[in-house]
C-alpha cells in the first residue's frame, strides 16, 4: 500500500485477533514512529511492550487502579477491566518523557509523542495489521504510573492495540475539504 493510500483510507479496529504481528511487520511499525514530528530531536517518548502473560499483570494493574479510585466497584465491572488488556495479542504503550529544554515545551514534547503513535497506526494499516489507539482513565492513574514504573518526567500517551483484523470494516465519511480548510 503506497503512503497516500493509507493516509486516506486508515481505520480504526476495535476487535483484534490472534496471532500478534510478525517480527518484521513489527519492526516497520517501531521504526515509523521514530519518524514522527520532533522539535529539536529530543525523541521524547519510549515504548513498553506488553505480550502473553504481561497482559494479565496489565489487567491486575488496571483493577488495582480502579479500586484505589473507587473501592466500591462491583466485581462484574472488575472483572470486565482485568479483561481489557485481552483485546489484542499486543499492547504497546506510549511513554511521553518529558526534557528540560529552553525551546521545546512540554505539550509539544507530548504532542511528538502523539505523533509517533499516530504514524505506528499508520504503519500497520499499511500492513493490513488491526490497530487501535485508547487511553481513559487508566492511561491517567497514578497506580498505573508506578505500576509501570514511570518516572516523574513521563506519562501515558496511548495504550495502542494491535493483532488481526476481526470483525467488518467500518465505512469512510470523510468531511468535505471545504468545510475545515479556509483561506484567511
Ligand atoms: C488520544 C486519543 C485517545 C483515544 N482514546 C480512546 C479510548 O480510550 N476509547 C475509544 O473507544 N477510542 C479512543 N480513541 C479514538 C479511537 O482510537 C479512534 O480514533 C476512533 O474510534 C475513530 O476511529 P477511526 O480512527 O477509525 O477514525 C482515542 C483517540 C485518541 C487520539
């Protein structure tokens, strides 16, 4: 697929399936993400790979989390966030870290950090590999944070899921150009 027909024609695939990419599909996806926008080439980010049995210390994690903000979750909606991790044969988690630098800011370092994980959506379409980029409240816990031994200097920017293809695609409705680009 050239590049043009992945930027317009990319979707989103919530149900991915068994077996994760292989590992030259893989190494094109982490490779386009080092190609993302970048001021000053601080390559602010870094990457946790989350496989097999790693997905289920994720979702202990993720109930842990949800009961230190809420104790009194009923088991049944635990039960379905321990599972959340089991979406996808794999999980890999974006990782904004923050450098202290006179030009660059903060939201711009994250917004690098975006970046990286939108072209990793990219690169697997491209290579008919299922993608999905989420974050709630998880991606935001503090216990999550130190769960993953984050340092002070980083945060979550995408759980990013990815397997197989399950499920239909979903059709297109792209925008009129008209109706976003104006001229001053
Ligand atoms: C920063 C960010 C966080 C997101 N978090 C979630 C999420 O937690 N759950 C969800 O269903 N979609 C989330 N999305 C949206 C989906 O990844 C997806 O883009 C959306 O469903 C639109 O589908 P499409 O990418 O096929 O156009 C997030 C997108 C972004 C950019």
């Amino acid at each position: 697929m050239d590049a043009l027909e992945a930027l317009h024609n990319r979707t989103s695939f919530p149900k991915l399936t068994d077996p994760e990419p292989d590992e030259e599909c893989l190494r094109n996806i982490y490779k386009a993400a080092f190609r993302a926008a970048d001021h000053g080439v601080l390559r602010p980010w870094r990457f946790l790979l989350i496989k097999g049995e790693s997905r289920h210390k994720l979702g202990e994690l993720f109930v842990k989390a949800t009961l230190a903000e809420n104790p009194d979750t009923e088991p049944a909606a635990l039960n379905r966030i321990r599972q959340k991790p089991m979406r996808a044969p794999l999980i890999i988690i974006t990782i904004s870290c923050i450098k202290e630098h006179p030009k660059v800011p903060e939201i711009e370092q994250d917004l690098s950090a975006a970046a990286a994980t939108q072209n990793m959506l990219l690169a697997a379409f491209a290579q008919d590999i299922g993608a999905f980029w989420r974050t709630g409240s998880m991606a935001y816990s503090p216990v999550v944070a130190e769960g993953l031994a984050l340092k002070d200097n980083e945060k979550i920017i995408s759980f990013l899921y990815l397997g197989q293809v399950s499920g239909a695609t979903k059709n297109l409705s792209d925008p009129s150009v008209e109706d976003y680009f104006k001229q001053w």
